[in-house]
C-alpha cells in the first residue's frame, strides 16, 4: 500500500483531576477523556528520502519539532528501517487549544506507519512508543472514551457515555494559546488544585454511565483551570454565560485554552454560538459537532 489517508480527532477532559507533583517533574493525574469530532488531516505516502513533513499551517516546524516527524522517526528506527516517507498534516484543530491535536497527529502517524509497513507493531508495543511522545498520545491510539492515570499516558478504554448520547459539543477557541508546561508550572501557586484527593474520576464516570445529569453537573472538573482563569478572566465568563443559557455542562480542556459546553443538540448549540457572538464579538474558532 503506497498513499493513506487518515483522520486525526481532537479530545476534551470531562475531568482532570491533578493528584500531586511528582518525582520525575510530571504530575499524577486521573482525567476522562472523551473524543470529540474535529479533525486534522495527514496523508503518508511511502517514497523518497528520510521524513519529507509537509503542513498548511505556517506556524508549526516541519523538523523534528513536530510530534508528527518525531512519531515517524520512532517508528522507523524501532523498525531499523531507511525507507522513505512523505507526510503532509492538514490542520483543522487549533493549536495549544487543550484539545489534543499535536498528541493525536503523533498517535494517528503510529498507525498510519503501521498500517503502510504491514502491521509490524502490536498494541502494547505501539501504547510504549507513543507514551514516550507526550502524556496524551496512547488515548489516541484507540477511539473510545477512556479513564487516563498516571501522568496521563495509561488508558483503559470505556464504553459510550449514556449521559452523551445524543448531546453535542460547543467548543470555542478565545484565539490565544495556553502553553502546557506554563500551566503545569502555575500550578505550584494553587497548593488545593495540585494535590487534589482521588475519587473524582469514579464519581463522574459512574454519573455519566448512569446518565444521571442532577449527579453529574456538579462533578466536571478540571484543577489547570485554577491558573488559566486567574490568567484569562475571559475564560470564567465564557462558562458562566454558557451555564446561564442552558448549557448541561461547560469546562476548559485540558490545559486550556479552549472552554467546551456540552448542549441538548447541534440546533441548541448553534443557537447559543449566535448568542455568544453578540455578547462577546465572533473572533474566536467555534465548532459545534454531534458526540
Ligand atoms: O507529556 P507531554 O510532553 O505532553 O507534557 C508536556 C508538559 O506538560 C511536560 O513537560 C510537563 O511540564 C507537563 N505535564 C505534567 N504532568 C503531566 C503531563 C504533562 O507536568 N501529567
């Protein structure tokens, strides 16, 4: 097989629960991940010389700062392989938006290479490489929601929420970025939100799985948001506004800065998109998209 299309989805954190800093500078974690139906775009075509990155998006390296051309390269040296490969990456899905695109691009460049090479890597040998690439790139390797532990990077797999069947997403993207290490680091100034207790993960999952909303509206949470709202009040009011409009659910994804609410249905979500333009002007990147 020469040339392969692939789509790369984006995520958000139902929860992200931070449990403390550890020794090696990361921090534990237990968070729920939860797809969502935005995608970058990335075409593998076997040839050439090396790694040939090619992207739409200016703004982002084509070397080996790209998690792309870093996931290619790992695949191939665990192969010993010289052959060539072109990628070209597509972006569609904000960047430093928390909603996981550069981790799901280096996840989806696994598989595709996978795919082309003839499947020579299995599932754990896969979850190790991309574990090595970023805390969130093992969820990516799979398409289902998923409990996420350590720093992240140990994902067991979970069935469709009943809670979200049927709901759709609202995500709007303010239009500035959020660095991840700049978060986790602003942290340290938030002593409750860095040591938060275990046990959130289980009341949400079990809410959710239920598809009990009374028990669930109150359970979203995410402790980086304890840093990017002090840093970006806009943030707070754009949650605020989307509660007091109907929203059954409104949070800022993984390290920020994009707020997801989750509403009754595409309509209702494009509804409040209208009504969020007038009070706060149409410059930021919104999607609305069915769970
Ligand atoms: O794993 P990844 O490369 O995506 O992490 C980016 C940065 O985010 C890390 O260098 C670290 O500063 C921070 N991080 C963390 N704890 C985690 C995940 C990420 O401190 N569980």
């Amino acid at each position: 097989m020469g040339l392969l299309h692939k789509n790369s989805p984006g995520k958000v954190n139902l929860l992200l629960n931070i449990l403390g800093k550890r020794p090696d500078g990361f921090h534990e974690l237990e968070t729920i991940l939860q797809p969502v139906n935005v995608f970058d775009k990335l075409r593998f075509e076997r040839g050439g010389k090396g790694i040939q990155l090619t992207c739409n998006e200016p703004a982002l390296p084509v070397d080996s700062n790209n998690l792309v051309y870093r996931a290619a390269d790992a695949f191939l040296k665990t192969q010993h392989l010289d052959a060539g490969i072109r990628i070209h990456l597509e972006k569609r899905i904000p960047l430093a938006a928390g909603l996981g695109g550069g981790s799901g691009n280096a996840a989806t460049t696994l598989l595709g290479l996978n795919e082309i090479f003839g499947s020579p890597l299995t599932g754990p040998a896969l979850s190790t490489l991309a574990a090595a690439l970023g805390s969130d790139v093992p969820f990516f390797l799979q398409h289902q929601p998923a409990l996420g532990t350590g720093r992240g990077e140990k994902i067991q797999p979970l069935n469709n929420f009943p809670a979200l069947q049927g709901k759709s997403f609202l995500l709007i993207h303010p239009g500035f970025g959020i660095a991840t290490p700049w978060a986790y680091q602003n942290l340290a100034r938030f002593p409750e939100a860095l040591n938060g207790r275990p046990g959130r993960a289980q009341r949400l999952l079990a809410a959710l799985q239920a598809g009990d909303w009374r028990a669930a509206s109150g359970e979203f949470y995410n402790s980086l948001e304890a840093p990017a709202l002090e840093k970006y009040p806009v943030l707070a009011l754009y949650q605020e506004f989307f509660r007091a409009h109907g929203a059954l659910a409104a949070l800022m994804s993984g390290s920020g800065s994009t707020t997801f609410a989750i509403v009754e249905s595409v309509p209702a979500g494009e509804a409040l998109v209208e009504k969020f333009k007038t009070k706060f002007g149409a410059n930021a990147w919104m999607a609305v998209v069915p769970v």
